[in-house]
C-alpha cells in the first residue's frame, strides 16, 4: 500500500515535472513563419530604428549624436528583480549580432527566444516587438547591419532567485506575451491604425507607462495611466486623458510634444523620455500625428502611479 | 523724503532675498515657473499662436537671462530632500556637472540679450534664432538633473 502511493505520488510529480517542462519551453517561430520573412531594406529600417528606441537602451548611456549608433550596450537597468544589463547588439559578428540570420533576428523579436533557443528576459521588450511587421522587423535588421561594429561584450545581468533561471520565463511568457492589440480602434481609419501600431509595437510606450504587476507582467486594464518607474528613482506619467494625465492636451499639443519636447505650457522634457523624445522628433510628421490620434483614443484612465 | 525713499526701496529689496534664503526650494521654484511663462510666450510667438511684438520677446529674453543668472544659487545642501522637490540628487552628486549645465544655458541667454538689443528681436525669425539655444538648454539639463514626480 505504502509502495503504491509512493509510486503515485512519483508519477504524478513526474507528470508536473514534465508538464512544466513543456509549458516553459521557449517557442520559436513557426518555420512557415520563418521561411515567409522578407528581405530588409536598411533604409526604410531606420525609422524602425528610431521608433523603437533601440539606442536608448543599446548605445552608451549619455551618448549623443553619432556615439548612438554604436550599440554596444552596457546600460544598467536596476529593476524589483535584479538588474538587467543591455548587451552589444552592434554589428560585430562575435560580440554583437552581426552574425545573426534573419530567422535569429526575427526569434528575438517577435518571441523573445535567443539563437541557442533560450528565453530572453523583458527587460527587452519583445511583449511589445511581437506587434510589429515581419517586413519592418527585417527592415530593422537590415538597417542595423549597416550600423558601426563595435567590439566587447556587456556584463551578465544579475538577478536574484528565481529570476535567474531563464527557462522560467516560459510560464511568464503564457501569462504576459500576447501580441493582440491593447486597444480596439475604428477599423479602416489608417491613421489610428498607425498610431496603435506604433504605441503598441516599435514604440514600447506601454512597457515604462503601464504599471506592472508583483512578477513584472504589464497590468492590461490600467493601459498607459501611468506607473512607478520601472527602473531608478521616480514616476513615469499617465498618457491617457483621465485624471492626472493629458486629457487637456489636444492632439496637436502632443504632437508639439514628441517633435519638440515641450508640453502645452512650455514645461521641458525630462529624464529617459529626453532620449525617447529625440528619436520620435526623427519620425515623420505624419507618424507623430498618429501617436497623438491614438492616445487621445484611448480609454481615459485614472493615474495608475 | 528721498532718503526715506531710499531705504524704503532698499528693504523691498532686500526682503525677498532674506525670504529666499528661508526657502530655496519655492524661490527656485518660482524662478523655473518664470522660465515657463517666458517659454511659453516665445513659443506661442514662434508658433503663431501669440501675435508677435519685439517688446515682448525682449521681456521674454530679459526674464530668461535674470532666471539663468539667479536659479543656481537656491540649490544650497540640504534641500536635496524637500518635500515636493522634484530636483534630482544628481545636482549634489555631480555639483560640477550641474554646474556646466547652468553655465549653457546662462550663455545662451546672455547671447540672446545681446542680440535682442535695445528694442528686442525685430521679427519671429530673430526670436527663433535667439530663444532657440536656450530653449534646448532646458531640455539636456532636465535629462539629468530633474526626477519625474
């Protein structure tokens, strides 16, 4: 009898074993997906480059003009988990990812999973890439591939337990990766549509302006109000048009905001926002009238800080 | 009478300074809301939205240059923790940093009075010209020394 429950209770911890190992199993693409990428064109892909913020996080912190180019990471991000440290994604085929395929590049940004098959951490913000384009996801890559090689490789992150066992984020991932859009918007109205695209996707928006949860998972039903700041010292303000965000600012004023970097009553941009600012102020016009379209769709909030 | 005067001016004068010492967090404060309304009429006017006179964007400029030559000195130890500051403790940690960043935008303010002159800038352009270091100063100094509250 003895024997027979202690049998059962082997099998059964072996089911939960195996079902786990299942569930956290980091997933690639499809190979169908993988064999349908286009070719990139690198110079459609640098407005990818600069609507997805890749260099204020990659490049050297406090670089400025050409010194942006060179992404050879090291950015420390201190987080609730551990601090994650931005690695050499510049096109050095050792210490970066010039000698990535298109596959790799496309598995790290639309599912987060590395080259040997690993887990990345969200930290980089593939819940967000997921949404984006296969076309400018490989115009992304084509257009880094251009960008300065740049020798030495980051330092590991260093994270606390459980956090550093990468093949965890498997559950993480069915929680919190889902690439459906976060806000329905009129369909058929392109420039909403862009607008979301741009939010949701390449932009990350949501990443810093969401507030997270006790594992680091965005809260979905508090979308853009606004949040503690995910890495340092301070807050990172709500962006939808409830209480305590920019319900007063017309589409135009946040349009002014993102080309120039001064809100409606001429107060500066701050902080790590200066660095996204920049590189919204090097989209086209009409993109940064699509963000503003879109955050003055979105549902009105109460701040979420 | 006039020495009454005198020592009257005086002390209105001297008054805000004594109060300023007392509290640099709302004398600083109050200097940088100065700094926003002048943006923020020089802005209007680059923008169209303000109809453009010299005079004005000579007391936008004035206004800007007396903030840039004055905000420095109500950042004294000890008020890096007051209570609504939103001043970043790097301005402590890396005073020589702080420094140069107030040093920018005093240069360029002192660039824009001396070309707005006895009369102020004569159209938009030489506004846009003579605002526009000062208003890019604002922005790389609040990259670092200010925190998000």
């Amino acid at each position: 009898m003895r024997r027979k429950i202690l049998t059962g209770v082997l099998v059964a911890g072996a089911a939960v074993a195996a079902a786990g190992w299942v569930l956290t199993a980091p997933r690639p693409l499809s190979s169908a997906a993988l064999a349908a990428l286009p070719d990139g064109d690198p110079q459609r892909g640098e407005v990818v480059f600069h609507a997805g913020g890749c260099a204020s996080c990659h490049a050297a912190p406090g670089a400025k003009g050409e010194d942006k180019l060179k992404l050879a990471g090291g950015l420390k991000l201190a987080t609730p988990f551990g601090t994650f440290v931005a690695p050499n994604i510049s096109s050095d085929p050792n210490d970066g990812i010039g000698g990535w395929s298109k596959a790799d590049f496309a598995n790290a940004m639309l599912a987060g999973v590395s080259p040997d098959g690993a887990h990345y951490y969200p930290a980089f913000p593939y819940t967000s890439y997921a949404r984006m384009t296969p076309g400018d996801v490989m115009d992304l890559q084509a257009y880094m591939q251009q960008l300065p090689a740049v020798a030495g490789k980051a330092p590991a992150h260093d994270l606390g337990f459980p956090f550093n066992i990468r093949r965890g984020l498997g559950l993480w991932k069915l929680a919190n990766l889902d690439p459906a859009p976060m806000v329905t918007v009129a369909a058929g109205d392109a420039v909403l549509e862009r607008g979301r695209y741009l939010v949701e996707g390449p932009g990350h928006c949501g990443e810093c302006h969401t507030p997270r949860d006790a594992i680091g998972g965005l809260d979905r039903s508090r979308w853009l109000a606004g949040a503690a700041a995910p890495t340092g010292e301070g807050r990172i303000p709500n962006i939808t048009g409830g209480e305590g965000g920019i319900g007063s600012w017309s589409a135009a004023d946040i349009a002014y905001y993102l080309e120039t970097g001064f809100t409606p009553d001429f107060d500066s941009v701050g902080g790590e926002m200066v660095a996204v600012q920049e590189n919204m102020a090097k989209l086209p016009a009409s993109d940064r009238e699509a963000i503003a379209a879109y955050l003055k769709a979105v549902p009105a909030l109460a701040d979420g800080r | 009478m006039k020495k009454f005067v005198l020592a009257a001016a005086a002390v209105l004068f001297v008054m805000p300074a004594v109060q300023a010492a007392d509290d640099p967090v709302a004398t600083r404060k109050a200097i940088m809301q100065s700094v926003a309304a002048s943006a923020g009429l020089s802005g209007g006017m680059m923008k169209g939205e303000i109809a453009y006179s010299p005079a004005a964007g000579k007391a936008a400029i004035a206004s800007l240059n007396a903030a840039a030559l004055s905000f420095g000195a109500f950042f004294p130890a000890g008020s890096e923790a007051a209570p609504g500051t939103t001043a970043s403790p790097k301005i402590w940690e890396d005073s020589a940093g702080f420094a140069a960043a107030l040093a920018k935008f005093s240069a360029a303010t002192g660039a824009a009075a001396q070309a707005s002159g006895k009369d102020g800038p004569a159209d938009v352009d030489a506004l846009k010209a003579a605002v526009g270091p000062i208003l890019a100063s604002c922005k790389s100094c609040h990259e670092v020394y200010r925190v998000q509250k």
